[in-house]
C-alpha cells in the first residue's frame, strides 16, 4: 500500500507560490495582503487571533541573525494555533553534511511553509528549486519582503486621512540594501513615487532600475536615483537603514565616510521634507551613524510601530502562502477569512 508522502505535499500540488520579492505580488495582491493584515491586527488587538495556521509548522532557517524576523515568525505561528522551528546551520545540517536540494525535500515533508533568512541568494534559490511548500525570502541580501508588507501596513495606519499612496513619495536615504531595492518595487508597484538618495557609487543598479520603471509604466508612479539630498523636500516619507550589512565590515569605514554627515537622517533633515512627513527605519538602527536617536524618537518616527507591524505581516503570510487553493485571494477569500474571525470573535 502507497500512504500519502504528507499533508502538506498533497496540498501543494495543487499549487502554490512563493515569496522571493514583493514583485512576485501583483498590485491586486498585494491589496489584498493589505486587507488580511488589517484584519488579523484588529483581532491581535482583540486578543482573538483565529487559528488559521493550525496543525501547521513553519521551518525557519536562519544563517544571518535576526532580532524582528525570527521573534515575528515565531509568535506569529503561536498566534494562529501552528509551531515555528528555529533552525540555524548549527543545528541542522544545512549545506554541509547535507545539501540545500535534500534538506528543502526532507523539510517540505514534515512543515507546512519554509522561510529562510541567508547570507546570499542562492540558498533562497536552492530551496525552491527543490521545495513542495511555499518558501518566504525573510531577506536574501537582494530583496527584504517580509519587511516591507509591515512598512505599507505601517504608512496606511498613519498617512493623513483622505491620502492614498498614489498621492505620496518616499526617499529611501543611503545605500541600494535589500530594502531599498523591495521598497523601490513595492512603491512603484502601489503607485507610490520613490527616491533612492545617496552618493552615486551606491545608487541602485540599472536590471532593477528598469524593473522599477516598467512598474511606473503601469501605476503612473514616478522613480528618481539622485545624490541630491535637497530632494527630500518633494517627500512624505523618509526611510533608513544600515550603511553597512553584516557582511560588509571590511567595508565599513569607506561606507561611512561617503553617508556621512550629508544623507544621516536628522531632525533638521526631517524639517526640509514635506509637512508631516515620516520617519520609518527596518532596525536594528545605529544611531550614531544612518539615523539621529532624536530623530527616531520624535513624533513623526513611526519605527517601532513598523516593528510591531513585523507580527501582523508574518501572521497574514503564513495564512495566505499556506492557503494553496486560493492563491490569488478573490473578494470571496478575504471574506472567507474575515467571517473565519468573526464567527471566532462570536464564540468567545
Ligand atoms: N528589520 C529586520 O529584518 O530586523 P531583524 O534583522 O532583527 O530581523
């Protein structure tokens, strides 16, 4: 007798998606990611989360370390009633004894959802190559979607009333990161304008650039690389992060040389962006270098707000990417989960 290799191999061959970048998402998607985020924190708020990860069990592969990510992934999974497990390469045997291609099919057939979090892109690469669950990039050194799901949460919650994104611009100030690279895609892609502002040797690079433009095509967005720090003025939201990764210490002090001071952000840079304009940071943040610790802790600094936002993002992508019969979530999905919390909110 043949027995089924797992429940979560047999869901999946029905379909299923991955998150690699935020462009995997379509404008409608990623809508729709918007709507179940709000959902899920209203009954976070509530202290009703429904258990819609039940049974499930998230693999969390580790190689960089990770403060936000790891501890979101991990509440999020107890919240909606499943299990997240930690996984670092001392702990498995991740690309040493065994091979990314091997572990990626062991891991699919006991949990649900792998998401990893590594050094480079090609481990992201290997494990979907081989994966029968939905991979998540919890940052692959090019692109951080994860973070920016909780970033746009963050902006709707404290954008004037009336406001859309169409109507905003952001300035990521300093070097083309992993995130700047996902937020130059997301916002081109909601229709929000973006500005990449740092020194020229780090402006981003052109593959992604036109990717950029051809979602600018479509949302009416606006795109601009420039050195010129006065273009903060034309912003709505000014965003830091590290002038440096992990992986770039060598690099550090040629780094900091060409950040520093002109594209810090300050309280006196945040005064020459538009009126009432944004701070947000993806942290860990230095505030002796990227950002002023009077700047992250004024009133328009909504960092840690984006740091809570971490949870309720994790929460809406293991719901969503571990839902394999509804990968484009219709008005029927998001209903579907809507009445799942408040059929939950009635029992209690
Ligand atoms: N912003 C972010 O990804 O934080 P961690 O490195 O702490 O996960």
């Amino acid at each position: 007798m043949k027995l089924p290799s797992s429940t979560a191999t047999d869901l999946n061959k029905k379909g299923m998606k991955h998150l690699v970048s935020t462009q995997d998402l379509s404008k409608k998607e990623l809508e729709e990611m918007m709507e179940l985020m709000a959902m899920l924190k209203k009954a976070r708020r509530d202290d009703s989360v429904p258990h819609l990860f039940k049974d499930k069990s998230v693999a969390m592969i580790f190689e960089a370390g990770s403060t936000r990510t790891r501890v979101s992934f991990e509440t999020a999974a107890t919240l909606l009633g499943g299990h997240a497990l930690f996984l670092s390469p001392r702990d498995i045997h991740l690309g040493g004894k065994e091979s990314i291609d091997d572990t990626a099919r062991v891991l699919s057939r006991m949990c649900d959802i792998i998401m990893a979090r590594t050094n480079g892109p090609e481990t992201i690469d290997a494990l979907i190559k081989m994966s029968t669950v939905p991979v998540i990039n919890a940052l692959d050194t090019r692109y951080h979607p994860t973070q920016i799901l909780a970033d746009f949460l963050t902006i709707k919650e404290h954008m004037p009333e009336g406001k859309k994104f169409e109507d905003m611009t952001m300035a990521f100030m300093g070097d083309a990161t992993d995130v700047c690279r996902s937020l130059m895609l997301s916002c081109t892609r909601f229709g929000m304008s973006f500005k990449q502002i740092g020194p020229k040797k780090y402006h981003m690079e052109e593959e992604w650039v036109k990717i950029a433009e051809e979602n600018c095509l479509e949302s009416g967005a606006t795109l601009e690389i420039t050195d010129d720090v006065s273009r903060v003025s034309e912003c709505d939201i000014i965003y830091g992060d590290s002038f440096y990764w992990s992986t770039q210490l060598d690099e550090k002090e040629e780094r900091l040389a060409a950040f520093m001071p002109d594209y810090v952000i300050t309280t006196e840079l945040m005064k020459k962006a538009r009126s009432g304009a944004l701070l947000l940071h993806c942290l860990p943040a230095n505030d002796k270098e990227e950002v002023t610790r009077d700047a992250l802790e004024s009133d328009y600094s909504v960092a840690f707000d984006e740091a809570e936002n971490r949870l309720t993002a994790q929460m809406a992508i293991l719901v969503y990417f571990t839902n394999p019969y509804r990968i484009t979530p219709t008005q029927e999905t998001l209903d579907y989960h809507k009445n799942r919390i408040e059929d939950f909110l009635k029992s209690i």
